[in-house]
C-alpha cells in the first residue's frame, strides 16, 4: 500500500515532466509520515494511512499550484524506529511530519521533528503531557479532554448511582479514566477503578469483583479493540447486573459489530458519525467517495482523523507556500491560523498546538447501526438503556 | 470472597490450561534439542489464523481446522528445523537468535496474509456460558481445558512407552550415546519438532476459542511458554501442566485479590522466585532424581 502510495506519487511526478509550460510551474512539496503499519498498532496505522492518503488526493486535487506528496515509513510500533524515521524523513527533505499512533511513540516522535524544526501533527495520541513542553511544532487535533467531555456528559445524564470502570494501564486510557473518576465523583457517582496490564486476555476475575463487590449501574471501559472483546465476553459470561455497557475509541465502529455481532449490541463508544453514514458536510460527503472509491469500504473512525490532521496540514502547506514562507520557518504559523469546521468540528490550535474545541459525541450498537445518543444537541436517537448485549 | 475467591481459581486453573498446551511444544523442543524455539508463539498464532480462515471461509466450527492446522503448521515446522539443523558452532546460542528471526518474518507475514485486525470465534456454541454452582466458563475454554488434558496424557505415554518416545529420551539425555545404540538423531530431533509443531497447531486453535489473536500476539506467547518450560523444569511434561496452572492461578489470584495492573508482574515474580529456590524449575532433573 505504501509502495503504490509513493509509486503513484512518483509516476505523477513523472507525467508531470512532459506537460505543457502552465503546468511546469507547479511546486511539489514533500512531507513524511510514520505509522505503525507492522507491530502491535498496526491496524491503527494502515487505517491511519488510508485516511491521510485519501486528503493528500483530495487536498492535491482542489489546489493543482502546490502539490503535496507523503513519504511513509513504518515505525513498527515502537518508539525508537518512529524517532528514526523522523530524523529520516527530515533529512530527505519532508517540510512536516504526520505522526503515527500512541502517546508513547508520538512523544519523543515530536520530540525529534521539535529539534530538527519540522511541523508535526497528530491524531493519534491524546496525553495531556504532549502539549504541556512547550514546543513550538507540534500540533494535535484530539486529546484526551474531549474523549472525557463526551463520556462523561453521557454517564451523568444517565445518573447512576455507581460506575466501575475498567482501564487499561497504557499511558492514555488511564488518563482517561483518571478524568473521568474526578468528573463522575464530583457528580455524587461512587467510582470503582479497575486497572489491567495489557497483556491480560481472561477479565473474568475482574467482572466478577465488579458483579459480587461493585454492583455498578455502568460499566465503563477505558481500553482498546482487543480489551473491549475480552471484557465484553467475560460479562456475557458472568451477567453482572448492570444496565449498559460503555468504550471508548474505535468501539462504535460499523467493523466492531461486523466482527462481533453477539458482543456488540447496545455497546456505547465515542463516536462522531452515525451508521449507516449520514455525513452532512460536503466534504464528508466527498471523503466518503472518494475513501469508497480508494479501499471500497465505508469511512472509519480512526481514517476520519487521519483524513481531518493531513487536510489540515496540507492546506497550511499550500499557503505557506503559495506565500512563500514554507522554506522560511513559516508552516508552524499558518498551523496556527487554522481555523475551519472539519468532520470532527471546528479546528483550532492554541497556543500548546492542542485543539481546544474537540468533543465528541457517543454512539449506540443497534442491530447492525450506529445510533448517536449524547450530546442531545448531536443525538440521532434516543439511548436504549438499561440495555446489555447479553 | 469465597465465591470470588473460587472463580479466580477456576478461572486460573481453565487459563493454565491453555498456557500449558502453548507451552508443551516448546518444552518438548527445548528438552530434546537443546533448542529454545522462539518462534513458537508464532506456530501457536498461525494455528489460530487457520482457524479463523476455516471459521469465516466455511462457517463450521474452529476445532474443524485441525486437520488444515496440522498440515500448514508441521510443514512450517519441518521448515524451521532443516533451518535450525544447519547450524553446525554454537548451536544453542545461534538458534536462538535464528528462531527470533524466523519469529519476526512469520509474524509479518501473518500481516501480510490476514492483515492486523484482531481475530476471534464468533461461534455462539464456544461462547455460551457453562455454569458449576457459583463458578462460571465459556464452553470454548471447558473443551481447551480437556484437550489440554488428554494431549497432555498423549505425549506423555509417546514419551514413556514408544519407541520414538523412549529416542527422544535418549537424544535429549546423551545425543552420542544415543547414536551409539542405532538411533539417528537427526531423524528424532524432525520427529520432535514435528510433534511440537502439531501441538502448536492444537493450541493456536484452542486459543482462538477462547481468546483474541492478532498477529503481534506470537512473541507473547513465546515468552509465556518459556517461562512455564522454565518454571517446569527440562524435560517434565507433568511439571509444564503444573507450572501453567500455578502461573494461572496466580495471576488469577492477584487480579481477585490485588488489582489486575499486577497479574503479569505476580507471573514474573513466581518465575524468579523459583528460579531463586529451585534452579531446576520446579521438576527439573535433580528434583526428579530426588
């Protein structure tokens, strides 16, 4: 995928050489990109790359002036290949880094494009620590912030009495769930945190230390793919006696109920689209097309982000550009002179490079499609609840 | 608690199981050649990729996979020993870091051939809860339970009462005095990697009952096996059965009555402290001599 990717960038650039004398003005600029296509985040990183490959050829299409084209190095999912291909992508000439997936890899990711004087944009890594170093490129379009916001609106407009949740103990989940401890208890909900090492896979134990000794209203799971199948599984066969079950990232997908359509119904998830897609922009619509036309499957979560952090950078790319500022140190500045409604909402960078307006919106499995239910300003329906999918 | 307290058990004893049949194949490697296999994990994980293949593609049952199991994963097997048997210097130490290798190339092309999302039975047969008074299970870990057991009971009468059994004995004890009797060690060292590799096959296919596999999972359960084989004891088929259990219950254990961040680090203490103890695991040679 990425060496058709660079194959097509290069077969472009090729024609290029023989077209008329208007088209030979045009400027191509080279950014790099690592993601963890190989390792344990690969799936995040493939989708991750098809979302960023779709905007680079929509964003291309819509300003034929200044081309973009994207080097991708897998970063196999560890920190010190991902600081590597930064400092690998810097030296080939790539005038900003998208960067790949988790807080750990982003971190001394931008670290690196920060010391070598590169932009680097994110939407894979949420911790609060990655805007408080005071770099001066780095950008991120998500955090941990908005994930909380949205869960925790949901769970206290459900009013439970008790919660328990269960966290991951990598770095982003448990920020998440330390959050959410805060905003829930404030509230009068009495919260039970149950940490497990990622490596776990039987969470029968810790389902029935919920069901015998918590005996929570929700159970909230602050996690990942694999751990959402676990836990899942393990109450359907336990059956605490709560009344809803709710994720977080990439848990109100179309894929997840596809792949396990016994766990899924009634599971609630972070979300931004409903299922089927109704995207109200046009330019969701077009990414829909032309994400469609590229992989033949329907827009995803984690591509959406992708799709929204490359757009964005890509644009202020084409203006520092056509400005003339893009060799002089001036994309960090046009990074922060967006200002625009993406899928996501609208984008803004403070001055940390955080996006202070991201929120989501929660979804529901419902028989194959996705329901948003919270915020009421975003819902599509209304939350079937107490509803377990056992 | 008591209730608590015999679910973390069950739940122990259920997921020990399964660890034990994972790490039999390695055990059974290690005591007959010598050679930690560390692409085993990556056997385990392809068994289990064929379940899935056979799941999704067929729609029958996983356990139907066996038989395509045994065939991909003994040929993979065979493989990797006529790879292993090239060494000629330093054969622990370079097959080593050559079964790592073959460990990382098949992982990747796992990626390659099933891409990177996770995989699991959707069989609503191997999902379904099975209760004993106030103890609870999948179906799914119930039958990886058994055939754990009677694999278990198999290789251990192989070992004792056949011929090849008795040669592999003999090899892992001394490899020239066992050529010295007519037995060829090469031939016995494939027999063994095959028979490794056909546990391998059963136990990727258990594990996708009753687990997630992706294909970043194969080095765990490489590290996994190693520490039961260790924690065993060289060449103890018993002691693999009961070091999986004890490495289960454990961290069923802590996870009931500490906190689940603690299950991996409760496993490797229990490996260190019985490394401290007993440096032959816990039925290794000298103990057995005992």
């Amino acid at each position: 995928m990425v060496r058709s990717a660079i194959a097509s960038a290069t077969l472009a650039l090729a024609l290029g050489v023989g077209l008329p004398a208007a088209q030979a003005q045009e400027k191509v600029v080279t950014i790099g990109a690592h993601m963890p296509l190989t390792g344990s985040l690969a799936r995040s990183g493939q989708t991750f790359n098809e979302g960023m490959q779709v905007a680079l050829r929509m964003c291309n299409a819509a300003s034929p002036k200044v081309q973009v084209k994207v080097d991708v190095i897998d970063d196999e999912s560890t920190p010190a290949k991902a600081v590597s291909a930064v400092e690998k992508l810097a030296s080939s000439g790539s005038v900003a880094i998208i960067g790949g997936y988790g807080s750990n890899i982003v971190g001394p990711a931008s670290d690196a494009s920060d010391k070598l004087g590169k932009v680097y944009i994110t939407a894979g890594a949420v911790s609060d620590e990655l805007t408080q170093r005071g770099l001066k490129t780095f950008f991120r379009i998500n955090n941990n912030a908005g994930y909380q916001k949205g869960i925790a609106t949901l769970l206290i407009d459900l009013k439970p009495q008790a919660v328990s949740i269960i966290a991951s103990t990598k770095e982003a989940p448990t920020l998440l769930a330390q959050g959410l401890e805060k905003d829930l208890a404030a509230k009068g909900i009495k919260v039970t945190v149950h940490k497990f090492d990622p490596a776990i896979t039987d969470f029968k134990p810790i389902i029935n230390k919920i069901k015998l000794q918590d005996k929570p209203d929700i159970i909230m799971m602050s996690a990942y793919e694999n751990d959402y199948v676990g836990i899942i599984r393990a109450a359907k066969v336990l059956k605490p006696q709560v009344k809803l079950m709710v994720g977080t990232w990439s848990l109100a997908t179309p894929k997840m109920y596809t792949e396990f359509p016994d766990l899924m119904n009634n599971v609630v998830g972070t979300s931004f689209l409903p299922f089927p897609v109704e995207v109200k922009s046009e330019e969701g619509r077009k990414f829909a097309a032309a994400y469609q036309d590229m992989y033949k499957k329907e827009i995803e979560y984690l591509a959406t982000l992708s799709f929204v952090e490359t757009t964005l950078l890509c644009e202020a790319i084409q203006r520092a550009a056509e400005a003339g500022t893009l060799d002089k140190g001036g994309l960090a500045d046009e990074m922060r002179k967006t200002d625009r409604d993406t899928m996501l909402g609208r984008v803004q960078f403070d001055q940390t490079g955080d996006n202070p307006n991201f929120a989501l919106s929660m979804g529901q499995h419902r028989e194959g499609k996705i329901v948003l239910v919270s915020p009421k300003a975003a819902a599509t329906g209304d939350i079937a609840y107490p509803a377990v999918p056992w | 608690m008591t209730e608590l307290i015999l679910q973390a058990l069950f739940s122990g004893v259920l997921i020990g199981s399964v660890y034990a049949l994972v790490a039999l194949g390695l055990a059974l490697a290690f005591g007959a050649m010598r050679i930690i296999n560390l692409a085993h994990g990556e056997l385990v994980l392809l068994a289990a990729y064929m379940a899935y293949l056979v799941e999704s593609r067929t729609g029958l049952e996983p356990y139907a996979a066996i038989p395509l199991a045994l065939a991909v994963v003994s040929a993979v097997s065979i493989a990797l020993f006529m790879l292993v048997n090239m060494i000629r210097d330093h054969r622990e130490l370079n097959s080593l870091i050559l079964t790592f290798a073959i460990g990382i190339i098949l992982t990747n092309a796992i990626l390659l051939a099933f891409a990177s999302d996770m995989r699991t039975t959707t069989s609503a047969f191997l999902q379904d809860a099975v209760s004993f008074g106030d103890v609870y299970a999948m179906r799914g870990e119930i039958i990886a339970f058994a055939l754990s057991l009677v694999l278990m009971g198999l290789l251990w009468w192989w070992l004792k009462a056949s011929w090849y059994g008795r040669a592999v004995r003999a090899v892992s004890s001394n490899r020239g005095a066992a050529m010295l009797m007519g037995i060829n060690p090469t031939r016995i060292e494939t027999v063994s990697f095959l028979v490794a590799g056909a546990l391998a096959s059963f136990a990727g296919v258990a594990l996708y009952t009753m687990s997630v596999v992706q294909p970043a999972v194969g080095h765990a359960l490489t590290v996994k096996a190693f520490i039961i084989t260790v924690l065993a004891g060289v060449g103890s088929i018993p002691g693999v059965f009961l070091g999986a259990v004890l490495l289960g219950v454990t961290e069923a254990l802590t996870v009931t009555l500490a906190s689940s961040a603690l299950q991996e680090l409760a496993g490797m203490v229990l490996f260190l402290m019985v490394l401290f103890l007993m440096p032959n695991g816990l039925f290794g040679a000298r103990a057995r001599r005992g």
